[in-house]
C-alpha cells in the first residue's frame, strides 16, 4: 500500500512546530498517519522508499455479462496467484451490462502471465486496451475517471470467494433495475457499479515490514469492494445518493449472510456516512484517540 511506502512525514503538528515522524523519530505519529487520515497534523513532505519498477505490463479486456459465472470463478484464479506473485495486479469493474477486467504485471512480458490463464477460456466483447508494455504512468491516464460528473463512493470488504462475487453482481443489477420511491435514472450520464479490488496477504505482510500501519488488516486473501454512483443531473441528487446507500447496505450484508464479510473499510473508497477508522477495530481504534487527544501548549 501506499501509506506503508512512507519513510518520514514532515508534519506540522497543532502547537505549530514541525517535526519528522518516522521509525525512529516519533514513531506513534508515524504510525497514526499510515492509515489514520489527516487527523493528526498537517503533512508538508513525505520522503518515499522508492525504486525502478516503471515498466508494467497490462491489458484492460471488456466481457458480456452472460459470461460472468467464467468471469468470477478465473478472478478467484488470480487472486490465488496473486498469493505467491506480488508482481501481478488486477481489478474487476462490475456493470449491469458487462464486466471489465484489468491485467496488470510488473515488467514488460513476451506473452500474457500465466496467472490470468483463466480468462484465455473467456472470449471478450471488446479489447479496450491491447496488450502493451507500457509505464504505471500511461496506464493511470487511460484509467483516469472522467470530469464533470457528480460522485457518492462506498466500500466494503469480503473474502474471496466467485459465488459471492455473483450475487454482488445480482444485487446491483436489482437495485438499478427495480422501481424505487423516487423513480429511476434517467440521464445519460448515470451510472452505479463497483469494483472488486484484490488485497494479498504479501501485500498486508510487507506493511508489517515496511514499518507498521495502524490499519490492522487481516493477513488474508480478500476483497475490497469500491462502489461509485456519478450523475451530473441535480434533479438526480437524492436518487443517486439512496441508491448507492441501498448497494453498500446491501453488499455488506449479503457477505455477512455467507460468514465473508470482514470488517475492514478502506479509507479512500469510503463513504462519508461509513466509519474506517472504527473498522480498524479497537486496539487500533484506542491508539489513534490517543494520539489525536495529546495535549499541546499554545504557540501564542
């Protein structure tokens, strides 16, 4: 993760003085800001652990959503690989009409890694980006999301499993699908679907590594589910709004209903009704109120 990839802030703290957080200097502050949100000062520098890994390989595959049992049970394949693999990377976009599946593989390839074997199996409705040795800079701009639009996120976490991963599908159909008490979209511009994000057990351990976040995750293979309505028609304002509520309500329970449901909320994806920190659980939870009620003398 990102946060885990932090070697110091250069924070501006409540008494105004600026200080660096690190592993060795104020290492709870360190801490509390992997992960914890921008509540305990203001960050003016990060200083990053970096190196050469520009070259990526990727492919971005669009699928009818008649295919979709195929399409759970080969994004399950590469979860699994993804076990043993922290090279690969992948994410599965899920609409009413189609799928979207994202291949990504650090460093350049002569031929599709075999962890997406799987969807060899499954012929696309649409190639949307070709197989190409590119940079984690074109593929961003190719992902980017587009401006203008009006947007409410939510997100969930599940285990991996391809059943589950159907009847989320199912239930974001019904929802956009049946009456609701205030009507149904009906601008273009409207739109509801979510995204099944992977997150490996390398991945929660080379944060253990890297220093300790305050996130606490689960050291199991998992799904962060991103949901996002966008609509630009104000008119739309409340429906987008209980629509996108009644798919996050929904998909939580749903996971819970199949004992899949983890507790953990990614923070970037989360809804401003949702609680990331708490999801954290109570040990983490004690650690940040700590840290965010540490008294300070006034600067004036």
């Amino acid at each position: 993760m990102a946060c885990d990839n932090v070697k110091n802030f250069e924070v501006v703290l409540a008494d105004s003085s600026v200080v660096s957080a690190n592993a060795d200097e104020n290492p709870d502050i360190f801490r509390a800001l992997k992960g914890g949100g921008s509540n305990f000062g203001i960050v003016t520098r990060f200083d990053l652990f970096t190196k050469p890994s520009h070259q990526l390989w990727y492919t971005l595959k669009i699928y009818n959503i008649a295919s979709s049992p195929a399409i759970m049970a080969a994004a399950v394949s590469v979860q699994k690989a993804m076990e043993n693999d922290s090279r690969i990377g992948f994410f599965l976009n899920i609409n009413t009409g189609f799928i979207t599946a994202g291949m990504l593989y650090l460093g350049w390839q002569d031929k599709p890694p075999k962890a997406f074997k799987a969807f060899d199996e499954i012929t696309p409705m649409q190639i949307a980006i070709p197989e190409t040795n590119g940079t984690h800079l074109e593929i961003a701009r190719l992902l980017a999301m587009p401006a203008g639009l009006k947007r409410e996120v939510g997100t969930s976490t599940t285990l991996v499993d391809a059943e589950l991963y159907l009847e989320l599908q199912r239930i974001l159909h019904d929802i956009l699908t049946s009456t609701t008490v205030n009507g149904t979209p009906t601008s273009e511009s409207f739109s509801m679907n979510f995204t099944i994000q992977p997150m490996s057990p390398a991945a929660v351990a080379k944060g253990k590594e890297q220093n300790r976040n305050c996130m606490n995750i689960k050291p199991v293979s998992q799904a962060w589910i991103a949901m996002v309505v966008q609509w630009s028609d104000s008119a739309e304002d409340e429906l987008a709004r209980k629509l996108i509520s009644q798919l996050t309500t929904s998909i939580e329970a749903k996971a819970k209903e199949r004992n899949k449901h983890l507790e953990f909320l990614f923070m970037n994806d989360a809804s401003y009704t949702q609680d990331p920190l708490k999801s954290y659980g109570e040990e983490s939870l004690g650690f940040l109120r700590a840290i965010g009620n540490v008294e300070v003398e006034p600067y004036w």
